[in-house]
C-alpha cells in the first residue's frame, strides 16, 4: 500500500467529521462523531494524520475563513457544507502541511468534492483552491504553471 492512501482516507474521514459538525451546527466535533467516522475508516487510514487534520481544521475554522474570503465569490456560509468542509481542509493543509504538494492537496480535495459534493462541486472547489494556492503556496503554485506551459 502507498504511503499516499492512509493519507487520502485520513482526508476522507476528516472531511466526514467536519461536514457532520457544519450540518449539526457544532463548534467542536463530537466525540460520537470521530468515533464513528474512526471506525468505519480506521483499517485503511492514518489516524494519526486524521485527528491532527480534524482537531486542526476545528481549531483555525476562523483563520481558515478568514483565508478563503479571498478566494471565494459569495459568504462562506452559503457555499454548500460539503464544499466548505473541502476547503476548509484544503486550506489547513496549504498552509500547516507545506511538505505536502500543492497539486497533492488540490487534487485531493477535487476528488472529495467529486465523491461527497453536488455535480458541479467540484469545479468550484478547483477555482477556488487554485486562487488559494496563488496566495498561499505562490513560489510552488507558479512552478507548477510554468511546467504545464512546457507541456
């Protein structure tokens, strides 16, 4: 098994615990959810990375949205849970997880938005994070451009 897998059902089950908190209008994630969340993933995942991803995310959701204004075209609180919980995670790991690829992050949380996410959610997860990635990852984010152009 890769070492990226953990890491993607970390992010999976991160993303499930921080939807289940925006939908019940919880500050903190509960104990039952991370519970549940854990066990349905927790043969496949990094449960380590998940707890840092959820308890961080929890932690810097101010900061975080504070971040995302930026980039996002309406208020946070009328971007679709799912989404917003995408992003949110997304935004954690541009900024705390720098050993992490800005591609990496990016397309992960293309494919969350895909897998949880309305139809088209996952294009607006992609605009956004890429504005995002301009600002918080721009030496890394330029690099990536310019070695598309050479393609």
């Amino acid at each position: 098994m890769s070492a990226a897998l953990p890491r993607s059902h970390a992010r999976r089950a991160a993303v499930q615990a921080l939807y289940h908190a925006l939908v019940n209008e919880q500050v903190a994630i509960s104990k039952d959810a991370l519970a549940f969340v854990s066990a349905e993933n927790s043969e496949k995942m990094d449960q380590k990375y998940f707890m840092s991803l959820v308890e961080g995310v929890s932690k810097e959701i101010e900061q975080l949205d504070v971040e995302l204004a930026f980039a996002v075209d309406r208020s946070l609180a009328a971007v679709d849970p799912v989404e917003s919980s995408v992003l949110r995670l997304a935004v954690y790991e541009f900024i705390h997880r720098p050993e992490i690829p800005y591609r990496v992050v990016l397309n992960e949380a293309v494919e969350l938005a895909k897998a949880f996410g309305g139809e088209k959610g996952h294009k607006y997860v992609n605009g956004v994070l890429d504005k995002m990635g301009s600002k918080l990852r721009a030496v890394e984010y330029k690099a990536a451009k310019a070695q598309k152009k050479k393609k």
